[in-house]
C-alpha cells in the first residue's frame, strides 16, 4: 500500500532555528520538499571519508583473520582526527611514490641499455676535449658510419637489430639515429631510488593495513558526518526573514498526528493541507503487508519504485515473479540446493530477514515446479522413481513418453500455460487500472476495458497461430475491432477534459492505438520465454548429464566434476534469465498494462540515520 502524505508548514523564530530543525530531527517524519545542498565543507568531508573507507577495504584482513582478532576500540573525537589525519597521509605518500615509482620504472629501462652513465660524466668528457654524442642506430646505418672516413664513431653494444654508439660530434640528418640524453643520475643511483621508493610504499602498506582494522570507527565517522551533513542541508533550505524560520515538506498521514503534538510540545506554528493534485515531488512511502513485504529485497536490487499517484502491485509481483522464477530454473533439484544453502546460511548467521524468506518461497516454487514436470538434474532416470514420477502433470512431464504423451503434446501444453500466464496477467493489469480510473471519476477506464477485450482476442489468435489451437475467428476480429474502437474512443478521457476533448484528444492518437495494439499481441507472445528458457535450461543440463555419464571406470571423478560444475553453470544462467526474462515481464509488460512507470521518489524523512545510507 502507498501512504497518503499531507503537505506541512512548519514556522518558528530565527532565535531558534536549531531547536526547531533538532526537534525535526529527533521526530524524523518530515520529508523535506526541494532540498537544497549542504555545506560544501561538511559534504566533502563525508566524500574524503567514503573515499578513505573505500581504500582502506582492500587492505581487509580475511574473515577467518578477523574472526581471531580482539576488536579494536572505537576511536572518536580528536583521537580520531589525528588517526585519520595519518592515514590520509599514508594514502596520499603511497600514491605519489607509486607514481613516482612507475616514472623510476620508465627512466630505468630507458638508460639500463647504456649502462651506468650520467650526464656529469659527459661534462667530464666535454672538459677533457671529448665532445660525445650517443645514438641508437640500425645495423645498417652503423655499417655506413664506421665505412665513411669523416666520422669517428666508437661501437658501445649491440641490442638485437640496432647498435649503441658515441659520436664524436653530432651525425647528420641524412643518418637514421634516435639520439640518447644522458640521465641526470646513473643506473645505480636510479636502482637505490626505486628501493628507496618500494620501501616508502611498503611502510604505508603496513600503515594501511593497521589502520584498516580500525573500519568500525571510519564507518561511525562517517554515519557522523552524513547526519551532519543531512542537517546541514535542511539549515539550507530552511526559509527565514528577520523574525521567523520555516520549513515545509510531506510527513505520512498516519504520522500527523504525532507530528502535531511535537510541535505543540516544541511551540512551533505549523499548518497541514492535502497535497495538490499537479505536485509531481510527493515521495512514496510503501507499507508492505507481510506476505507483500517479501518483495522488497527485489524492488531495492532493481532501484525501482511506484509514483505516489501510481498504483501498488506488491502482491501481484511476487505471486508472477515466483512462477517466473519457478518456470524458468524449471528443476526441482535447483530448488533443493537453493533451500539447503538458505537453511544453511540462516543455521551459520542466525539472521532471518526478508531476502532468506524469499529465497524460502522462491526454492519452494521451484521445487513444485520441478515434481510436476518431472525435472531432477535433467536426469530422465528420476522417472524410474516412482514417488517421483506419481507427482507428475503427465501434459507437462519433461519426459512425456513415460506417461504415453507425445511430445508436441506436452510442448503445446507448456506453450499454452505460458501464453494463457502472460495473458492473466495482462488482463489482471488491466482490471488494476480499471479500478484505479473509476476511483479518480476518470472516464478513460473504457479504454482499459477495451485492452482486457484486445487482450483476450489477441490471446486466442497467439493459441492459433502458435499451437494450431481450433478457434472461430469471427469472435477474435470483432473483439479486436471492439477494442479498438473503445481505446481510440475513450483514451484521450480524463478528469480535467471535457468529453468533446478527450473524444478529440484519442481520435488524433489512432495510428498510435494500431501500433499499440500491435505491441499488445507481441506482449502476449513474449511470454513464450518462459517455455523457451526453461527449455533451454532443461537442454543443457541434459548434455551435461550425457557428457559426465561418459566417464565410467577410474574416470568417475572427472564424470563427477563435470556434472556438478556443469549444473553450477546453468544454476548461474538460469539466475541470469531470471532477471533478463522474469524480472522484465514484470516491470515492462505487466507494469505497463497497469499504467505504472516506477516513477516514485523514496520518502526520506529527515532524521538521524542509524547507518550509512550509500
């Protein structure tokens, strides 16, 4: 359910600003309208702290490490200060010698051909009456130097097809010869000031690592300055003149009334009213119910969120996305093994919350989905069980000739059940916004009406054309026609239209409601997904069980392997599929037969955080 928000104004007087955004605080119900941002100094601090923190992580110890480690004391204050004052250091030397290091790596190569030679050693040559110049020279152009009489050229080394030489004197343009600037420092010099520089970067490693025992105290350190940081931002956009400051924002009607008696308890002037009927910045606040609320894990994954205005469709997403999950893993074993690590997680944590109970439901699913298809591993041998074969939908049977049905037969069934799912749930999408429209006196709910009728028709025609399914034809056209006629008719309704507008408003949108209606019968076709992926899925694990069953004798182990990492793999598929196929029929196809866009932005009171909220 989506909770009704009214809009509060909240006035007190300057002298007491900060009492009145504290005591804001501390009631932590008032979700601030128009936020501005927070001081640039008490945002960047929370931003250098969230980089630091996220530095310090790869310099974690195992778990195992950490389990016999005694805690360390959480650091606050000045202590802290100066402590992350140190490790910021540390984290800026070690990057600066790193860079200086890849500069020593660099220069190193370059001069380590030459041997240990600088350029004061050529300032010594040049006193000396010795005006050297060296190059790297192909062979060939060697060959030319050493045959021409004018030039004095001394071989130093030869490096594969090239040759290191001086020259007494510059050479000419017309020599192929890539000029050699002597280093500042020798080869040796350089050698002791890339160890110089690896040692400095060693030592803040080790400065790094100890200060990454300490992750508690950055963590408090940085829940601190996000509520800081929050608070700031609610001073900024809190409105004042010279007597009074005032703030306003949305706080969920079931908590009006508290927020009245903390404001007759703080003294502040405030005044509550419905929230206008354009305001487009409503947060939303979804209770879940506790069947309803196993869904929340999944809509946090995804970052995906009603509108205030749109509707809720908690419940139905679970129930649709469990028989997706369900079709798609389409193994009952997967089942088993996803319930078994689950129980096991929950044994080894002793943490039970929203995501294991859905990973509870979702193996179960899996599980009936798997018994009635007969589906184990793939394994065409868990027919030969016969508690596992009597809990089999022979129509739907993985492996129908146990049950003396054809192929086709069941293949038209899964279709069928496919088409006949996404066709419920397009209907049951259209019901919702039905309901939704009469609540709002909106006339436009015929159209919706009128794309239940397409979705039927069009369901039927799917029956046809794919299973060759027997169906009078006349129905199905003049369903469509129907249809048609109610959407171009009545889809241009709304409540601030009058009836000749809306009527003008659908009549211009014609070709659009052809091209929907076209998009309406690939929406129902898509659902076949759930028969093609779960076929997939079956397949492979089929190879992989013939593959493995190939390695009899002294081979079983590697038989043994090969099955249990070939199902580990098409585990990791399937999830994938999941999200691919069944998350999309939900948040598209579904989503968009009920009108809802995830538009929702999250109701986020202002208050003190308990945890950091990235």
């Amino acid at each position: 359910m989506i909770e009704k928000m009214k809009m509060v104004y909240v006035v007190s007087s300057l002298s007491r600003k900060k009492e009145m955004l504290d005591g804001l605080e501390k009631l932590g119900v008032l979700h601030i309208a128009e936020k501005k941002g927070a001081v640039h100094a008490v945002t960047e601090k929370f931003t250098e702290l969230s980089r630091l923190t996220a530095s310090l992580a790869e310099y974690l110890p195992d778990k195992k490490e950490q389990k016999n480690r005694p805690a360390k004391p959480l650091l606050q204050g000045e202590e802290f200060e100066k402590f992350y004052g140190e490790v910021k250091g540390a984290v800026e030397r070690k990057a600066a010698l790193e860079q200086e290091l890849s500069v020593l790596h660099a220069e190193i190569e370059r001069v380590s051909p030459w041997g240990d030679i600088t350029s004061e050693d050529l300032e010594l040559l040049k006193d000396r009456k010795y005006d050297l110049y060296f190059y790297r020279v192909p062979a060939s152009t060697y060959a030319a130097l050493a045959a021409d009489e004018e030039r004095q050229v001394i071989h130093l080394k030869d490096i594969k097809k090239e040759v290191l030489i001086a020259s007494i004197g510059t050479l000419p343009p017309e020599f192929a010869a890539s000029e050699f600037n002597l280093p500042e420092k020798g080869a040796k010099e350089l050698a002791a000031a890339e160890a110089d520089c690896q040692a400095g970067i060693d030592k803040s490693v080790e400065t790094l690592k100890e200060a990454a025992l300490h992750m508690d105290s950055f963590n408090a350190a940085m829940l601190v300055a996000q509520n800081e940081a929050n608070y700031s931002s609610a001073s900024q956009t809190a409105g004042s003149d010279d007597r009074f400051v005032w703030l306003s924002g949305y706080v969920p009607e079931a908590d009006v009334d508290e927020f009245k008696a903390s404001a007759a308890e703080n003294g502040w002037a405030y005044a509550i009213e419905s929230v206008d009927a354009d305001d487009e910045k409503i947060p939303t606040k979804l209770k879940f119910g506790k069947v309803s609320g196993l869904i929340e894990p999944l809509y946090n994954i995804l970052g995906i969120l009603p509108g205030y205005r749109e509707s809720d469709i908690s419940m139905w997403f679970l129930l649709f996305f469990t028989l997706f999950f369900a079709m798609i893993l389409g193994d009952g074993a997967y089942g088993v093994l996803i319930l078994i690590g689950t129980i096991g997680y929950v044994a080894k944590t002793k943490k039970k919350n929203t995501t294991t109970y859905l990973l509870f439901v979702l193996s179960f699913a899996t599980i009936v989905w798997g018994a009635i298809t007969g589906t184990w591993f793939g394994l065409e041998s868990a027919m030969k069980v016969p508690f596992l074969k009597s809990l089999v939908i022979p129509s739907m049977a993985s492996y129908p000739e146990y049950f003396n049905v054809s192929a086709s037969t069941q293949q038209n069934m899964i279709m069928k059940f496919s088409f006949s799912v996404g066709a419920i749930q397009m209907c049951l999408g259209s019901l919702i916004s039905v309901k939704k429209k009469i609540s709002e006196k909106n006339l436009s709910w015929l159209a919706d009406l009128g794309w239940l009728i397409a979705i039927v028709s069009l369901y039927m025609l799917c029956l046809n054309l794919v299973i060759g399914e027997k169906i009078t034809m006349t129905p199905v056209a003049v369903g469509v026609g129907v249809a048609f006629a109610m959407v171009v008719l009545f889809g241009g309704m709304s409540p601030d239209k009058t009836f000749g507008q809306g009527l003008k408003s659908g009549l211009s949108d014609i070709f659009t409601v052809f091209l929907d209606t076209i998009s309406c019968f690939g929406n129902i076709m898509s659902y076949i997904r759930l028969f093609a992926v779960g076929m997939a899925g079956l397949a492979i694990s089929q190879s992989f069980d013939g593959i493995a069953a190939g390695f009899g004798g002294p081979l079983v182990i590697v038989g043994a392997l090969v099955f249990f990492i070939g199902h580990a793999l098409n585990i990791v598929m399937c999830f994938l599929s999941v999200v691919v196929h069944g998350v999309r029929l939900n948040v598209l196809e579904f989503s968009g037969q009920v009108g809802l866009e995830w538009t929702g932005i999250p109701y986020e009171p202002f208050k003190k955080n308990k945890k950091v909220i990235k």
